[in-house]
C-alpha cells in the first residue's frame, strides 16, 4: 500500500532534518578545534539558526493548513511563536 506524504510535511521533515544536519557539523567542528572560545563562536551561531528553522517550519505548516483553520486561531499561534522566541532570546 502506497501512502501519499503532503507537501507540507515533506518541507517541514527535509527543514529539520537540514537543521540536524548542521547542529551535528557544529558540534564535529567543536570536537576538531578543542577550543571553548570557538566552541562559543560555533554555538552561538546556531542561535541564529534554530528560531529561523522555528519559523519557516512553522510557516509551512500553517499555509498547509490554511484552509482548515479559522483565521483568529493563526493569530494566536503566531503570538505562540513569538513568545517562544522571545523567551529564548531575552536574557
């Protein structure tokens, strides 16, 4: 038996799955340079990458479900969103 995939989760899987991909390069470019300032400078850069990843996944399973959901629930989950990264990001 033949299961189709959505779009949608196609591009969020492949999107995660090129995340992961670049979290496990950083941390082998960690363990290469046996350095804790540059192990700093290559974690902090994935601070930039993970909300990034956050939103155009979230993103794209919203327009997947565009249809489906009323438009006042797509305000609350892009406050969600946006509370988590503010959460993150102020410190």
């Amino acid at each position: 038996m033949i299961t189709l995939l959505e779009k949608a989760v196609i591009g969020m899987a492949l999107l995660r799955l090129l995340s992961g991909s670049v979290e496990i390069f950083a941390a082998f470019l960690m363990i290469k340079y046996n350095d804790v300032e540059k192990a700093l400078i290559i974690n902090s850069s994935l601070a930039l990458i993970g909300p990034t990843i956050l939103i155009i996944t979230t993103t794209i399973g919203l327009i997947g479900l565009a249809d489906k959901i009323a438009f006042g629930k797509f305000v609350w989950i892009f406050l969600g969103v946006a509370f988590i990264i503010y959460g993150v990001k102020s410190s």
